[in-house]
C-alpha cells in the first residue's frame, strides 16, 4: 500500500500528529521510534480512520489497515469487563474465549487455527480473554488483527508484555511475515527494531523529525541525548522524595508465604511456594508469561481472592486475622496492568496522584496543601504541569502509566510492587523510571518488588530474584529463589 501524508495537524486533546512530509511505497515497511511521546497508537488510529484530520491530507490505498496497540488491548478488555455475566450464571464469567475473539474477525476456521498455532495460542483458544496475562493477551490482539488478513498492519511495541521465549518466536514470525505483509512498527526500545526494517521515520512529542535509513539510525545522537535527560529528569525525582521523605521501617520479615498454592477449577498456576522477604531486601519475580507473577504480586497486595486461602504474614500480621485491606494498602505502592484497567473512574491528572495518598481509585476525599503542592512537584519532574486538570482518560496511555507511577510513590510506601511498569512508556519516559527506580532501591525508600520481562531492565541495585520454572512431573509452575544475585 502505498501512503503520502503532507502537511498533517491533528489534536485530539493530549494527542498530537504532526507531519510535513511522509511518503511510503509500495510494499515498504517502516520502522517508527519516538523519543517522547505516544505515536503508535496516534498512527493506527490515522491510518484507520479513527481521527479526524484537522489540517493536510493523507493518500493511501483502499486496503484494509488493521492495528496492535495498548490502547486498542485496553479497549477490548473493557468490552468484555462490560459483558460480564457472572452474576447470572453458576461460574464466573471468564470472558470471551481466545478462539471465538479470533475467529469472530474472520469466520474462517481455517485461518483461526493457523494462527492460534503460529503465536502459541493453542493451550489457551478455550481460555477467557480476562484471565489472561499480559503476554498472552498481547498475542490474541496480534492474532485478531491478522485475522482480517490486512494489506498494512500497524504494530505499536509488539514485543511488550512478552516473555524472553515470545520474544523470539515473535520476531522470527515477524521476519517471516513481513515478505507477504506491509508493516509500520513503533519501537521504544532500541533492541526491538526489526532487523527487516530498513527506513526509520523519528518522531518527538509526535512530530516527525526525520526519516532514514538503518545504519544513518544506527549512529544517530539521538539515544545518548534521551538517556543524558532522563539522568538529570530522575536525579530531580529522588530530591522531591528526599524533601518528603519518612521511615516506613517494618521489622523482619516484611511478607512470608507458606507453601503458597494458587489453582483453579482447571488447572494448577504454581504450588509448594515458601518464600520471605526480609526488611531492606529488593526482589525481581521472574518467569514466563501465565506462570503467576501478578497473581503472586495481587495476593500481596491483597486484590487477589486467593491471598486468604494461602499462609501468608504481611508487615507482622497475618492475613485474615482481623486487618483492613486498607490497613495492608497504607503501606503498599502498586503499578501494574490490572490497576490501569481499574482506573476507570473520571478525574483529572492531579487528582490521579493525588489518590496514591488515599489507596483509592479516584479521589474522594479534601487532599491537604502538602499533598496539592507534593503531586504539582511530581506533574512538573514528569513534565506534565500542562495536564493538571485534564482528564485522566483523555490522556496518552505512556502519559497514564506515568501518573500511576507517581501514584504509586508519592506516599513513599513501604513495599513498591511494579508489575511491568514500563508498559507503554516511550523511551524518555522509560529510561527516566528505571533511573529513578534504581535510585529508590539503592538508597532503600522504598523496597521494590520489581517484574520486567527485559534483561536490560534488571535494576544494579536489587540483588534477590525469585523465579517460576514449569515443573513437568506436575505440571505447574515452582519457584526457585536466589539470594545475593550479581
């Protein structure tokens, strides 16, 4: 398909695409990296013809265009969330299976099946879409966009919420089928960029800076000018919770599970878990995506029905004697992708940080000027002053994430669980958050329970991994933990 884009302005509230001049031949696929801001969900939405062109034209072909975004998976979660029929039935309702959401797009059996064998699907097609990870769920929305067998396919971060396994099964997948399929891919990671692209076009705040060739990419400035501003962007994060800081000490151990098991009516997730977490001790959880990272991290957290059915200590108390979930939330700060389907509710940015004070979705209560002029402090290092008082579910989905992140510290917890945090952040915003997180952990503010799927995201300053490895002999997952890691 061949595309021109000339002279384009396009506002949608927070996001903005600006393009003089873009054109892609026949057959050429491209791929697409900015420094700051959230181009690729923008792009698949121009592109199909889901935003409204405020200036300039876009050319392109009649074929069909399908996309793979976050704000896209976000989307069809909230469609089956929306279609829960659990309190008329005898079961809870799953959701929609991965099948029939594939197959829906197509009503072709044999192309539904193909696919589901090709991204790894095939132990999962009778599974509902809401019990899946993020991993998994990342696979059905490629499946379901390839379903519609589109001429382009718009791919933003493909590779996010993937396990190291997926990763590489995805990109030889990929390689594989860009030979038939046009496709536009968006990057945030230097590593994730195709080894089949050979133009890049270089977005900032969605503008397009310039477009290139692979080895002019290879060598271009840009990535040490991005990695010199988030140092000093994360510098000013660790002041700000230096100026507030308090001792949220707790003595040994912080959290202890005994023999943790987590199964439902179907299968087994993982079994024979004892583990505990000592004060001042860091963790990265580790595994493969359906293993029980977040269920683990949910039942610490308290979201997860299954905490009261296990043996679990959480800051001296054991869970179930008498406590309120708000009294284990108090001390607890949360990221991660389950939260962000949560945070539903209508409220303004500031509002969004300020909640982290108060363990709420949404604010509901008369924050103090402290806690006004701690969450301005935050929106200003995030360089979102701007969005004050614009509505959280306006905003782009990287523009989100951060402000979940300053939800998350702000009341500099005791425990700071961040399930994939970087999900959906372009690459200032990640670089500036794993700086920042690195930091808090060295100097022990908070102690981190940390789950990233990139080995380039490993933290210098957290040195215990607890890993789940599927156990064949029972066919679920076991936990091996390593102490003192290098």
């Amino acid at each position: 398909m061949q595309i021109n884009i000339k002279d384009l302005s396009v506002d949608s509230g927070t996001n903005r695409l600006t393009i003089d001049n873009w054109n892609i031949a026949d057959n050429e696929s491209w791929g697409v990296f900015s420094t700051e801001g959230d181009i690729g969900s923008g792009l698949g939405c121009l592109l199909c013809d889901e935003l409204s062109v405020t200036a300039g034209v876009v050319n392109k072909g009649k074929g069909k265009i399908a996309q793979v975004s976050l704000v896209e998976q976000q989307r069809l979660l909230e469609e089956e969330i929306a279609k829960d029929d659990t309190d008329f039935l005898d079961r809870i309702d799953k959701g929609s299976t991965v099948y029939s959401l594939i197959f829906e797009q197509c009503e072709d059996v044999v192309l539904t099946r193909q696919l589901i064998q090709d991204l790894d699907l095939e132990h999962l097609q009778q599974s509902g879409f809401r019990v899946l990870s993020t991993g998994e769920t990342r696979r059905v929305m490629i499946a379901r966009a390839l379903a519609t067998q589109p001429e382009l396919l718009v791919l933003d971060n493909p590779f996010t919420g993937l396990d190291i396994a997926h990763r590489q099964t995805l990109a030889t997948y990929l390689t594989e089928l860009a030979k038939t399929t046009q496709m536009l891919v968006t990057f945030n990671r230097e590593e994730d960029m195709p080894t089949w692209v050979e133009h890049i076009a270089l977005f900032n705040h969605g503008h397009l800076e310039s477009v290139m060739g692979k080895s002019e990419w290879e060598n271009h400035p840009v990535i040490t000018q991005i990695k010199a501003q988030s140092k000093q962007q994360s510098e000013e994060m660790l002041a700000l919770i230096h100026r507030h800081q308090h001792d949220p000490y707790f003595s040994s151990p912080v959290f202890e599970i005994r023999n943790g098991r987590v199964e439902y009516i179907d299968k087994t997730i993982f079994t024979d878990l004892n583990w505990r977490i000592e004060n001042g001790q860091h963790w990265q959880i580790k595994g493969p995506n359906g293993c029980g990272k977040s269920t683990l991290l949910g039942m610490i957290f308290g979201d997860h029905p299954q905490c009261y059915s296990n043996d679990i200590d959480i800051f001296g108390k054991k869970r179930g004697s008498g406590e309120t979930i708000w009294e284990i939330k108090k001390n607890i700060g949360m990221v991660s992708s389950a939260l962000h389907l949560q945070y539903r509710v209508s409220c303004k940015a500031l509002e969004v940080i300020l909640s982290g004070f108060y363990d709420s979705i949404g604010l509901y209560q008369q924050p103090s000027k402290k806690e006004i002029q701690i969450a301005r402090e935050w929106l200003e290092i995030l360089h979102m002053s701007e969005y004050a008082n614009v509505s959280f579910r306006s905003l782009e989905y990287g523009q989100q994430r951060l402000l979940l992140i300053a939800r998350a510290i702000v009341k500099q917890p005791a425990l700071l669980i961040l399930d994939e945090p970087y999900q959906g952040l372009d690459y200032l915003g990640r670089r500036l958050v794993k700086n920042a997180l690195d930091l808090i952990a060295r100097e022990n503010l908070s102690q981190l329970l940390y789950v990233s799927h990139y080995q380039k995201d490993k933290l210098e300053s957290i040195h215990n991994e607890l890993e789940f490895v599927f156990d064949d002999s029972e066919q679920c997952y076991k936990a091996t933990i390593n102490t003192d890691v290098g």
